[in-house]
C-alpha cells in the first residue's frame, strides 16, 4: 500500500541498530527520527531553524522548521521539545509542503451570477461586513454566525468569540472541534466540573499498563504511541488495545480486544463490577473525593431538529451504585459485547491491582458515540473507584485530535455555550468577558444558540442567513451531508468560506478569501496536555492572502467596533494573546506570559508561579489545591469527583436485513481529514491515493470481493461506489465494513447519521446501518 516504501524502508533499516525507538519505526513507516530526517536535507546547516508545534495533530510536536531564501524548505523534530523529544511522524516531516500546493487560494474570489471574479481583499471584507450589517439588520443578530475549528491558532478563536459574542452580542460561534472534542469536554464537566486532562504525557513513562479504549494511535497520534513503544522496550509495559476493528495499533499491541460497537458502555461497567466484587476499590480514596450520581436515561438520539435535553442528576449512595452494576457482571456482558468474561476479567485485573499503573487512552471511538458523554464518565470511573488518577502514571487520559481543539476552542470558548472563562449563562462570567472585552455586559447573550449540527439545520430552516466559516471543511465533514449541503445553497444564504486551498467548502461559498497559514503568519495552538504553543511568522504568505485573525479584525472594524478591536497590525498577536490572558487569571487556568511561550517549547497551564503544572488535583503538583487534602478537585464546589451510574444502550441505527453491516468511517496515517493539506503533499497522496472500503477478509472471500473490485454502499441516506481494500491495513470484523473520509472525491458522510450524544451534541460517525454490494 505504501508506494513509497522502498525509500523509507532503506532510512528505517539503517536506524534500526541506532535508536530503541526504532521499533515503532519498524512497525510504522509514518515514523521518522530527527538524524534521518536532518540527512534528508542538502545543506541543512545553512538553514535557518525555527520553533513551531506541528501543523497537524493534537500531539502537538514541537517541530523545527528550516527556512531557505524565504521560504521554508525542510522540518525536524524539536529535541528540546519534551513532547517529541526530537521525534515526528510523516505528516509533521513534510507540512512544510502543504503550503505549497500549486493551486493555493491566493485573491479573494466572490460570486457573481454563479461564477467566481476576483477582487481585492478590501473589497471583499467590504462586502462581508455590509453583507452581515443587512442580515442583522433584515433578520436580527442569531441570523448571523461563525463556524471555525480546532486548527485556528488562538487569536484566530479569540477576536471570532469577542467580535461575535461580545460585539455584535449572538451565540452563533461553533467549531468543529464539536464534532471531535465534545463529548471529552461534557465527560469532563460532569465528573470533575473542569475541562481538560488532569495527567500529561510524562505519564506515559511512568505507567505499566496502557490500555487504548477506541482509538488508533499508531496512526493518530503517531509520535506519543511511539514512545508508549519504547516504553515496551525499556521497561516492558503492556499495550491493550480494545477496539471494534483490527487496526495497525490492534496488531502492535500485546493484547487485542474486539467488542461489538457501543458495548463499551457495558464493558466499563463490568470492568467496575469487578473491581467493588473483588474488594479492589481504594476506599479513603472514594469516601474523600468522590460522590455518585445518576441521570436520566433513554434521552434520545437527537435526530430531529430543535431536539434539547438538559439532565437532571440525582445524587444516589454507594450501595445504590453497586445494585446497578449487578446487572453488569462480566458473564452478562460478555453476551452484550462479545467480550469474553476471561478478557473482561483481564483488562479490570490491571485496573484492580494497586501495583500496577494504568493509563486509559481514547479519542474519537469514545466521542463519536451517542453515549459519549456517558463513556467518558464511566472510563473515570474506573480511575477513580481505584484511586488511579491525578499522580504520574495513573492517568485516564482524553487525546485531542486537532492542534488546537484545547487551545482555542475548549480554552478559548469557541462554542455557542461558552465563553473564554466559563459559560454564557452564568452572569458573573459573563460580566468579567464584558469587562475584559469592553463592551456593555447586555451584549453578552444569557441563552446558548445552536450547536453545530442544529447551527447547520438552522441555516436550512432560514433563520441562519449568513455563516462565515473558517479552517474548516464542512461540505466533507458533517455527518449526513445532503442535508446540510443543500442548505447552504438555498436562496438567501450568504457563506464565506477562508481556506488556503479549493474545497467542497468553497465550492458552496458567495466569498472566498485566501487565508495565511502556520508559519505564514503568527499564533499559538495549545495540545492534548495543556501546552500552549507560539510560533512566529517565518515566511510571506501567497498573493493577497492574510491571517483569520486579521480578516476578522477588519470585519469588526467594518461593523464599527473599532475600539474594541484596537490591534495594531505589527503587533496585534501579542495583543491579543495579552488580553486572551486576563479571561484565565488565577491558580486553576492562569496562562504563561508570551515571553515564556516565545523562548521554550510551550507550557502547560495552569500556569502558576513561573511553572507548568503537570499533574493536576494532586496537591503535591497543582497550586490551586486548597482544602488541606492530597487530593482536591475543585472544579466541582464540593471539591469531590463523581462516579456516574450511566447504563449501557443501543446506538440509533443498528444493522438489520436491509442494511445488513455496520459502517464504521475515520482516519489513516498519511492523510489530514479531507486530504486539502495532505493530498497535495506528493509523497502522501502517492501512498495513499484514494478512498477505500475495507473489509473482513474471510467474508470478501464469501463475497468474491478483491481489492480494487466496486463496491456499493448504500444507507438510509444515499449510496457511493468505492473500490474494495482486503487484507491491506486494518482487519473490520464479519458483517462491517471501514471507510476512511480523505477522499472528497467518494463522499463517506453522504451515508453517515446525524445522530449526536444529548449532554455533548457530538455527532457519531463510527456507527450506522450499511447495505454492501459488490458492483
Ligand atoms: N494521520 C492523521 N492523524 C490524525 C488525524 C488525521 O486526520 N490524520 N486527525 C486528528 C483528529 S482531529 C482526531 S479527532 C484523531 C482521531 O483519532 P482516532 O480516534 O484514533 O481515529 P479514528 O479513525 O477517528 O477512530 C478510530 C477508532 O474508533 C474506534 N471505535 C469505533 N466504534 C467504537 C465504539 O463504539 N466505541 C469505542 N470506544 N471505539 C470505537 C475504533 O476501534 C478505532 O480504533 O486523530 C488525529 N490525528
Ligand atoms: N465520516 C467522518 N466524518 C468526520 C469524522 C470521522 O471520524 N468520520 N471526524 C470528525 C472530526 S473528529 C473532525 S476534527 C472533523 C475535521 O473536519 P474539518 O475541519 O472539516 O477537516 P479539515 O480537512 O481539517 O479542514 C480544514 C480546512 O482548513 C483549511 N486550512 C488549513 N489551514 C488553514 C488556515 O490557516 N486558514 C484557513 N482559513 N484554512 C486553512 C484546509 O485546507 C481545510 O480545508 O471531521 C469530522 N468528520
Ligand atoms: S504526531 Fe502529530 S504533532 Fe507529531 S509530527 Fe505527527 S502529526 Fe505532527
Ligand atoms: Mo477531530
């Protein structure tokens, strides 16, 4: 499948007597090491190396980039970076060459009578800005809205929040980090009553046992499994894998787990059931820091448009929970999941034995789930009735997948309920934005708007009319795609759409400009570890194209928040960022001055007293812990955690004689979502040319399907025709079928569901019902 393994496998076999992490290199061709790729390079001391996170994932390397006559020719691994520590994968190694694609959007290009014409930037942040002054006017403020997205850097996030919420005073800022991060975020909230990940990836050297609840590191987070990896050969730690499909990461595990689509729910509860029978709970730990409650069940599935839950949580004791989990023995689950009770028994041993580490890792299996809200308060669970949680190497821990969805979207607020410290319906929170943003604290809307699957049906219903959307391809990414494609295109719709390159996105736009990516301009992104990232610009950006940053900031200007929006061109990042700060001060969420951002590689907030903290809750590293114990989570009043009783359901559409298989969709290696950046990296495009559908080999035997021969699926919502992948990268199990969504050319979302989870709002992409045929 790789075709161009051959030149990688040469560099690979001559590292294999050099590092011990070449393992992971062997294993995984996407894994390239800081000497390899300084080789690679002609003259590489005659460059100027500069520090930047990764433009890709949410690992957040810390990368190098070399730059040559102005213009930035090469990357390595940042050594002094503790997250990479020189290490990068393939997609960090050639980002450089995503700026270069020869079809970059370099002028604004607006519709005129269904074709594109050229203008100048000023002219089009004209248009834009006397576009959105009608449409308030003509239709009233929530007519107006901002989709963004877990690339945009910081200050990006940041002026969309204070133009949109704070200025023109609507709700209608989504991003598409809800699609990604959003059920982590309720997980969150509901167990702990703060966002983001206690633990941080020290705990990777720390833990004995890894277990991965659904998702496929080896692919994803390339850079971090690879030093789980060499954790393997240093210290011999076990890797459990437990997925629903056979993945490269299944198959580098010591263990490989398969259970049936969203029994996890049932499984993380026998897990528990194991761990209170078997007298394996850490008791001073749960009497002192947590508490249990349930809420309500059967919410839904949030298929219909205006669909609203609010739960209602109830406080329930000890004993109450342990009655629940008897219906969760692991025998009984085993008939649920497909689990054997043997390997359920297995993975809670782990859990149970206070001699052993653990660190629980997931990503999209367990948010793209219509109960992810529920999975990641029972992952919790599990960490916290044994007390594993908080100290280093005990560490449940949610992965981000976009280089900023905890950086601007999660941190900044940029969702419709969210503000850049706390919520919109809370008028304290609200009265300290006012103050910070300079505006009149009435501005500020008390209701939440639309999340982005109702924001979408909203555009279609008419009472949406214009929708800015940036860094973000939603005409390859939402779920059940007609829909909301259509939408966009109904009469008296306005969409502009700021990309770097032409898309499905910018096909349906009135206004597109050319936007200035990464290094072209300067930001901060912030990781799955709450590190927080800057980077300086290193290079000119093509033609008229300028940041997202500052097209909003001329847009407000346009609408006449002037002062609000003083910033100077030449220093309005440090500005911004200076202000972003003030919405964080104090010892739970402070942030590192820029100083600081600009001379190391990044820190983690809470940022207290000229240090990172890294473990937080536990007194002995976090600052902010006050009530005299070892432990503190404050985020909730009573400085306790809860342990939830969430039962286990069944997902919204599942497999029945018309549609027969389970749709499975996400991601590979080589390719970044919709393919726009990577695509048009040539050796990434050559190894991973084209869409697929990947199935069970024994049953596309039965089949007489090959790889190459047309395949249909079709689903409830439409059908594609798309060639077949046998035995080639991962291994679905009989009766489901994998398709990775790069290709805008073979649309997987034209068939997904538009279900989401009722707490986070977050869609499913990993599940719905498939008809599969051979064509
Ligand atoms: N190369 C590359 N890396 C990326 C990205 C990329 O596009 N390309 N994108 C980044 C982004 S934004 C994200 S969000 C991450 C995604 O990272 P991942 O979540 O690792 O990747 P996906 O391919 O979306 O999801 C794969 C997993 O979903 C699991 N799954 C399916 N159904 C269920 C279920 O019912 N329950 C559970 N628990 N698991 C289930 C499968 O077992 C499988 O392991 O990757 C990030 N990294
Ligand atoms: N079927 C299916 N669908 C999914 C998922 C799934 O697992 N399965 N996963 C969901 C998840 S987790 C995610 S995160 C989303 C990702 O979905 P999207 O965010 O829609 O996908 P990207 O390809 O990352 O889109 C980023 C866009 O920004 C452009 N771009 C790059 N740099 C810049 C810049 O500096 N400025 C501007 N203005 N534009 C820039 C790129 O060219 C690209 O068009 O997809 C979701 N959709
Ligand atoms: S693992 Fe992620 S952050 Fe690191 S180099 Fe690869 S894509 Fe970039
Ligand atoms: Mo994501």
């Amino acid at each position: 499948m790789y075709t161009s393994l051959t030149d990688r496998r040469s560099f690979i076999k001559k590292m294999a007597v050099l590092s011990a992490m070449t393992a992971a290199a062997a294993m995984f061709p996407g894994i390239l090491f800081a000497e390899e790729q300084e080789a690679k390079i002609p003259n590489s001391e005659n460059l100027d190396w500069k520090k930047a996170p990764c433009r890709f994932c949410g690992v957040g390397c810390g990368v190098l980039v070399g730059i040559e006559n102005g213009k930035a020719v090469a990357v390595k691994g940042d050594p002094k970076s503790s997250v990479n520590k020189g290490l990068c994968c393939v997609k960090g190694y050639h980002s450089v060459m995503a700026m270069y694609g020869k079809d970059r959007l370099t002028k604004p290009l607006v519709k005129k009578n269904g074709k594109y014409v050229e203008t100048s930037m000023q002219e089009a942040l004209d248009l834009i800005a006397s576009k959105m002054k009608e449409t308030i006017k003509d239709y009233g403020k929530d007519a107006v809205s901002i989709y963004g997205s877990g690339q945009w850097t910081i200050p990006d996030g940041y002026v969309a929040s204070k133009l949109f919420k704070g200025c023109i005073g609507t709700n209608n800022v989504e991003a598409n980090a809800r699609l990604c991060m959003a059920s982590a975020v309720t997980g969150f909230m509901t167990s702990f009553g703060i966002d983001e990940p206690m633990g941080c990836y020290d705990d990777i050297d720390h833990a004995n046992v890894f277990v991965l609840w659904g998702n496929n590191m080896a692919e994803m987070h390339p850079v971090l499994f690879s030093r789980i990896l060499d954790q393997r050969l240093k210290r011999g730690v076990k890797v459990i894998d437990f997925a629903t499909r056979t993945t490269r990461t299944s198959m580098a595990s010591d263990k490989s787990i398969i259970f049936k689509p969203n029994t996890d729910l049932a499984v993380a509860n026998a897990i528990c059931y194991e761990i209170i029978n078997n007298g394996w709970v850490n008791k001073s730990f749960v009497e002192k820091h947590c508490t249990f409650k349930k809420g309500l069940t059967h919410m839904g599935f949030g298929l219909e448009d205006k669909y609203a839950f609010t739960d209602k949580p109830e406080l329930i004791d000890f004993e109450a929970y342990k009655t629940f989990l008897k219906d969760y023995t692991p025998e009984k689950v085993e008939k649920i999941s497909g689990v054997s009770a043997k390997d359920i028994k297995y993975m809670a041993s782990f859990y149970g034995d206070p001699n052993q580490k653990v660190m629980s890792l997931w990503c999209m299996g367990m948010n793209q789930h219509t109960r992810g809200t529920w999975i990641n308060n029972l992952v919790y669970n599990i960490h916290l009735l044994t007390g594993k949680i908080s100290t280093p190497g005990n560490s449940p821990f949610s992965l981000t997948g976009q280089p900023s969805a905890c950086g601007t979207v999660r941190e900044v607020g940029t969702l419709t309920h969210k503000l850049p410290h706390g919520v919109v319906t809370n008028a304290e929170h609200r009265a300290h934005a006012a103050k910070i943003w300079d505006v009149p604290v009435e501005n500020i809307d008390p209701k939440p708007t639309y999340h982005t699957v109702e924001m979408f049906r909203a555009l279609d219903r008419g009472e949406i009319r214009f929708m800015w959307i940036q860094v973000t391809n939603p005409m390859v990414t939402m779920p059940k795609l007609k829909r909301y494609r259509d939408a966009t295109k109904k009469e008296g719709r306005f969409i502009v759409v700021s990309d770097i390159y032409p898309t499905p996105t910018t096909d349906i736009a009135d206004v597109i400009l050319p936007s200035a990516m990464w290094v072209e301009r300067e930001g901060m992104y912030g990781n799955s570890e709450r590190r927080t990232q800057y980077f300086e610009q290193m290079v000119e950006p093509p033609g008229e194209a300028i940041s997202d940053t500052w097209q909003l900031v001329e847009v407000a200007k346009r609408l006449g928040f002037e002062k609000q929006f003083y910033y100077k061109k030449e220093t309005h990042v440090e500005e911004i960022y200076n202000e972003y700060k003030k919405h964080h001060e104090g010892k739970k969420h402070a942030m590192a001055p820029l100083e600081v951002l600009k001379s190391q590689p990044g820190a983690q907030w809470p940022y207290v007293d000229g240090k990172s903290t890294k473990w937080r809750f536990n007194s002995k590293y976090d600052p902010a812990c006050s009530n005299g114990e070892a432990f503190h989570f404050y985020g909730n009043p009573d400085g306790k955690a809860v342990i939830w009783q969430r039962p286990y359901e069944h997902a919204p559409e599942e497999p029945d004689n018309d549609y027969p298989f389970w749709l499975n969709t996400g991601r590979v290696v080589e390719h970044w979502h919709t393919g726009s950046m990577t695509r048009r990296i040539p050796v990434l495009h050559q190894a991973m040319p084209h869409g697929y559908v990947e199935l069970n080999p024994e049953q596309a035997k039965v089949m007489g399907i090959n790889t190459g021969d047309k395949v249909k699926l079709t689903t409830r919502r439409g059908e594609i025709i798309l060639p077949a992948s046998v035995n080639e990268r991962g291994v679905p199990e009989v009766n489901h079928v994998f398709v990775p969504f790069f290709d805008e050319g073979m649309l997987i979302n034209e068939l997904t569901l538009d279900a989401f989870c009722p707490i986070s709002k977050q869609p499913d992409y990993k599940k719905c019902a498939v008809k599969v045929e051979k064509v």
